[in-house]
C-alpha cells in the first residue's frame, strides 16, 4: 500500500552498516542525510562521523551530504567531514538527490542513500530511482511536528515490516 515509501532496507544505525559489502557490490558514491542521522539534529560534528566519514574515503566511495536545512548549517558539518553537500535539497523533491549523484559523478545503480525519515528522506530517494537505507533516528527528544510525522511513520513502518515478514517466510 505504501510501497514508494518503503526503504530498500532498515538499519538501527548509518554507523553500523556494512559500507565494504555496498563497495563490493558495485556502489561508489553515498548520499547522506545528517541532521538525527549522522548527528543529532542541530547539533556538531561528533567524532565518530569524521572518523566514518575517513573509513568512507579510504575504502573509495564518494560523499555527499544532502540536507533541506540552511547553507549555515550544513557547511561546517560537510566541512569537518570533508565531503560534498546540498544544502536546502527541497527534500523529498528528487532534485536534490539528483544534483548530489551530479557532484559525486555518479549515478542511480551505484549511489546509496541513507536517512531517518521516511516523508522527506526515503520517498525522495526512491523517487530518485535510489537503494534507499532508513536508519533510527539519533536524538531522543524532537520537536514537536517531527513527532507528528514518527507517528505517521509507525502506520507505513508497520506495513513495510509486515511485507517483510513475508518476503523473509
Ligand atoms: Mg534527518
């Protein structure tokens, strides 16, 4: 029923995912979101991101960061994690993402995308035609229309699991 807004697949994570297995498999070039999925949201860049965003590089993949928060906010973010970024990205307008896969040189079969929510991130990336990872959420306390939103998430959650429990019976 909410197919388009399926992730291609669910971490607890974007720091517990297996990005050599993604390498192996051909994927070069990884789309970040960051605010709750990388970082807490508004808050700084934290050490385990810039050595994430080390381990990245090292292993080949190209980064890009692509947020529909301010120039002023994402910046110094991508700055400290060396990498690419869009800023006010429009999603979950496929624009963005499609602008990220420009910079980084790459294209839909061999780009990831990886973010928190399933409205703005995970329906623009499988709008882009994107492998699209929804991971937990970092912070503990949101704002009060995100909240909203998780409880809107939790209805396509429980059908996207559902669909899952079949396919894995
Ligand atoms: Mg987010």
């Amino acid at each position: 029923m909410f197919q388009n807004l399926y992730p291609s697949e669910d971490y607890d994570s974007a720091y517990q995912i297996d990005y050599e297995g993604f390498y192996d498999k051909g994927y070069r070039g990884i789309l970040f979101d960051v605010d709750n999925t990388l970082v807490e949201h508004d808050q700084p860049v934290t050490l385990p991101a810039i050595e994430l965003f080390e381990n990245l590089k090292e292993m080949g993949f190209k980064t890009c960061i692509i947020s529909n928060n301010k120039d002023y906010r994402v910046k110094p973010l991508a700055d400290a994690l060396e990498s690419e970024y869009v800023y006010k990205a429009g999603k979950p307008s496929k624009a963005g993402y499609e602008k990220g896969m420009e910079i980084m040189g790459t294209n839909r079969e061999n780009t990831l995308f990886i973010g928190d929510q399933i409205f703005t991130d995970i329906w623009g990336a499988n709008k882009a035609g994107i492998h699209s990872i929804l991971v937990k959420p970092i912070a503990k306390h949101e704002e009060i229309q995100i909240v909203l939103k998780r409880k809107l998430e939790k209805i396509v959650l429980g059908e996207y699991n559902k669909t899952k429990r079949k396919a894995q019976a």
